[in-house]
C-alpha cells in the first residue's frame, strides 16, 4: 500500500500490529483519528499508555487489578474456599458474566505447550501450590475447579496441574464438557456427544 | 471411481490446462520435461492432500505464481464429487468437496484412493527407516481413518515432549511430573498404533508374496517383517528407563516414530542380497498390495498412476502390468510415457480403452 505520508504508515503499522487488524482497518481508524479533534487521540493515547504502566497484578490470583489484591479476591462476599484455575483474565470475565460461581479465581498465564517455549515455570502454577499451602486452618480451600479448554494442550496443563495438587490432598474437579443449552444433538461432534455420555448426569 | 475432469492452475509447471480423462487407461505422453509427472501428482495431490514428490507445498505453486487450485470431478457410479484443492503463498492450503471446504485435511485423506508406482521406489528398499515408515503411514493413513488420528496426534504429542526435554536441557532443570504428563498418553497411542501396524501386516503380507510370485516368475520366498519396540509387553518401563537418555539427546528415543521393517528374500536382507530385478518386483508388489487393500476396504478400486514404467521395468514386469490391466482387476489407470510410439505398440495390445494425451504441446 502506497501512503500519502510517512507518518501515517508509521500509525498504520503500529495499529496493524493489533491482533485481529488489518492494514486496511488500521488506515480507517488513523484517517479517523485524524479527522477528530487532537484531544480524542491525545485522550485514547493516554488511556492507553496509564493502562499499560499502571495496571497491576493481583499478588494472589494474578488477575488484572487496580492495586496489590484484585477485586474479587478483596471482596468479603467471594468464597475464598473454592478456586477456579483459569488461562487468562479474559476467562474469568466469561465466568463472571455467568453468575453462577462466587468462588475466586487462580489466573495461570497462559498453558503448557513446549513447542511454544512455554513450560510449567513460566505459569503460575507453583503460587498455586504455595496459594493452598499458605491457606490457613480456619479458610482452608475445599475445592479447586480446573476450567481449562477442552484441547490437547489444556488436558494436558490439567494433567499435569492434578499432579501437582496432589499432595496438598484438596479436591480437584474439572468443568463439564457436553452439549450446549439450545444446541441439536444431531449436529454435535460425535467426541463432544461420545463423552456426554460417557459423563452422563442422573436424575435425582 | 475415477477422475473424469482435471483442471489446474498454477501448479508446478502448468500455468493452467484442462483434460478430460477416459475411464481406464490414460497415457499421458511427451518429452521429458514437459510435465506428464506433475500431472500425475496433480491427482496424488487432489486425493491426499499433498504432492508425492514435493514435501514442501508452497514449491508445488508455479514458479512468481501468488496461488494454485487443483480442481477434479470424481466419478463413482452415478455419483459425482467436485474435489479442489488451493493454496496460497503464506496461507494454509484448503480442500474443498463440492465447494465445501473441509475443516480438516485429514477428514479428506482416503476418500478417493490412489496409489501410485514411480521409479524411485526401490529407495525404499535402499534408503533409511523413515523412507519405510512414512510409505506404511501413507498407506495405513488412506486405509484407515483412526490410524491418522491417533497418528497425528501422537506426532502432535512427541514434538511437544522433545521441545519440553529442550527446555530443560536450555534451562537446566527438570520436572518428573511434567514429563510424565507426556509419558502417559504417548505411551498409550504407541501401542494403539503398534495394534493398527500389526494387525495391518496380517493381512498386507499375503498379498505381497502373492503379487511377488506374479511378477516374477520365480521362486523366490519373500518376507515383509515389522519390527517394533512398543511389541514387548515391558514396553512402558522400558521408555521411562530411557529417560536420562532422552533428556541428554533433547530427544525422545523410545516409541514407534523407531519401527521398522525388514525386507527380505530367501530369508536374506532384500537390500543387501537382492537383485535390482528382485528389489523392483518387490516394491511393484509392495503397491499392488496397497491397492488391493484399498480395493477391498473401500469397495472401490483406487486410481493407479504409473510414473515412467516403460522405461524403468523389464518386458516381463511390464507384461504382467498390462496382464492386470487387461483382466479388469485394476480400474482407472494413468502412465506416462516419454516416447509415444513406445507406449503405443505396448498399449495396442490392450483390449480396454486406451486414451492418449499430448502433455506440453499447447501451452508451452
């Protein structure tokens, strides 16, 4: 793509660098910008730039916070005895907008893929193990909830998180995996529909 | 089922062409160089996903070309499939049934069975293990779909477990509990394709000593041995023991990516011992196999594409091949030829329908 000036292909390939953007949307959202008043841009420069240096993570749960213990960890109303282990802040929010779980949450960083350079170490996983050590007598954890996704790579971090759990003797459970609500059982997958059955639920 | 309609655009030498097949016999003849070999891969490649000669696909892409599409129609009775294949510089390559692209390639792989006999064959005999390896994979994979599932995913499985034994080697440190996270479902998709492997031979041996005797006129015993770790029932403990090993090679040295098998004849290493004659019928038998197996698991016969064989094979081999063709026992068949009147005063003598195309003329 040919650009009138310089500055603008420097915008465009900053913006393109974004996942899900293309060249063709970058230049949009520059010509955009450049149509608006300046204090716009200087306004979404600045969110951008206080949210990258003064964003924190939750020294318990790793999640994204506003100061050294995220909200949900702080907040009186959560169960602290119930963990749920997820990838990303982006899972809890999904968790979230369910409200169905009031339990807190381990954010991991990320999932076990060798081929991609990221091992055990590079997870926040011994904090985990630390986080249901440190748990005192009177708060222990009853349950930790593994809500990986159903992928060779998550079975395996699940795997290998079981493992790991072990020895602290705190249950282990894992999210269900099935048919979705509203979903045709004769256009699901015959792995999902085979281990629906196999994980069948009875009646009470 | 058979390949009625072949349009190309884009691939290798081609910079598009068109041809309409017969049902039987299609000799594709013109001078070296010209392209009669990258149309048979054009048809490899619209059945298996891939070229049989080229393992990277963006080289199958024409020469300054942005872009290939292969595009077939497959006759099966009444039915007819449109199946085409493109690729695209720096995208992933997509296959189509009747416009419908697949979500995985390997859902495509062994619906229309192909096998083909080209002149480096005998490197199977000649070369290493791997060579061996990836020819029984190919033939297990159109065989049968649950061996390329496990197959893949047990490839998916091993390169993580080698990239995780790099990063301990890079890191210096060490994680049991990790690397048995690995142990387990490799172990266990080892001896699930183990299963498939043996129980394959079972049945593919026969056949190769029955076309081998065919074709040779001779006496000679032949023998087509799998050898395979993972057989020993102490397999399990032995990969683990191995373990130390494993992690000084950054590699993982047991499973079945180390099968082999052993070709013989009179009880003699085949590659050691056997003629050039006798290495050639066993390798023409070795696919005659396949495509009998195909044959009867499909319940369709495959497409055969002979690669240069006039030129390759004695008189005998040769005969026999015509013999087969003539019989009916093989369906479509496609060969070709450098020298037209060659294949002409050979295929003259075949009572089937003998089509003859001019590869390079018009479009060079």
């Amino acid at each position: 793509m040919n650009y009138p000036s310089r500055l603008i292909e420097d915008a465009v390939n900053e913006i393109a660098k974004l996942p899900g953007i293309g060249k063709k949307t970058a230049l949009r959202l520059a010509l955009h910008l450049l149509k608006r008043d300046e204090e716009q841009t200087r306004a979404l420069s600045d969110a951008l730039l206080s949210m990258r240096t003064q964003t924190q993570f939750c020294r318990q749960c790793h999640n994204i916070a506003d100061g050294e213990l995220c909200a949900i960890c702080s907040s009186t109303k959560r169960d602290a005895s119930l963990i749920c282990v997820v990838v990303d802040t982006r899972d809890v929010l999904a968790i979230e907008n369910t409200s169905q779980y009031h339990g807190h949450y381990h954010v991991l960083g990320g999932i076990i893929s060798p081929l991609e350079g990221i091992g055990p170490a590079d997870l926040h996983i011994e904090s985990l193990v630390r986080r249901l050590q440190q748990a005192s007598e009177q708060e222990p954890v009853r349950e930790i909830i593994l809500a990986l996704s159903p992928t060779m790579e998550g079975d395996t971090t699940a795997f290998y998180l079981q493992k790991k759990l072990k020895p602290t003797g705190v249950k282990v459970s894992t999210i269900a995996r099935g048919i979705p609500i509203g979903g045709d059982l004769e256009y699901a997958d015959e792995i999902t529909l085979g281990r629906s059955i196999v994980s069948r639920v009875a009646y009470d | 089922m058979w390949l009625e309609k072949l349009h190309l655009t884009h691939f290798k030498n081609y910079e598009a062409g068109s041809y309409t097949f017969g049902e039987r016999v299609n000799c594709l003849v013109g001078q070296n160089g010209s392209g009669k070999t990258n149309l048979l891969d054009a048809i490899y490649f619209l059945a298996l996903t891939k070229s049989a000669f080229q393992n990277q696909d963006a080289l199958t892409i024409q020469h300054e070309a942005d872009f290939l599409v292969l595009d077939g129609i497959f006759r099966d009775g009444t039915r007819r499939t449109q199946i085409t294949g493109s690729l695209q510089r720096g995208q992933r390559k997509v296959m189509m049934a009747d416009k419908k692209a697949y979500d995985r390639l390997s859902d495509h792989i062994g619906r229309f069975p192909v096998v083909l006999i080209a002149p480096d064959d005998t490197d199977l005999v000649r070369d290493g293990s791997e060579e061996r390896r990836r020819f029984f994979d190919g033939v297990l994979a159109q065989l049968t779909p649950a061996y390329l599932d496990d197959f893949l995913q047990y490839n998916k499985i091993l390169s993580q477990r080698n990239s995780l034994l790099k990063i301990f080697a890079e890191r210096n440190y060490l994680d049991e509990d990790m690397l048995e996270t690995y142990n387990e479902p490799l172990i266990a998709l080892a001896q699930r394709i183990y299963e498939h492997r043996r129980r394959f031979m079972e049945h593919f041996l026969p056949l190769v000593g029955r076309y081998y005797a065919y074709l040779s006129n001779e006496r000679e015993r032949v023998d087509l041995i799998y050898e395979s770790e993972v057989a020993r029932p102490d397999f399990p403990t032995e990969f683990r023991k191995h373990r130390s090993r494993d992690l000084h090679a950054q590699r993982t040295s047991k499973g079945i990516h180390k099968d082999d098998y052993v070709f013989e004849i009179d009880g003699r290493a085949l590659r050691k011992f056997g003629s050039q004659g006798q290495q050639k019928s066993f390798v023409i038998a070795l696919k005659l196999a396949q495509y009998e197996l195909l044959a009867l698991e499909k319940e369709t016969q495959p497409i055969l594409l002979l690669d240069d064989i006039f030129d390759k094979l004695d008189d005998l081999r040769i005969h026999k091949l015509i013999e087969m063709i003539d019989s009916g026992s093989l369906g479509q068949v496609f060969i070709t030829d450098a020298r037209p009147e060659r294949s002409h005063r050979i295929l003259d003598q075949v009572a089937a329908d003998v089509r003859f195309f001019e590869i390079g003329k018009s479009y060079e």
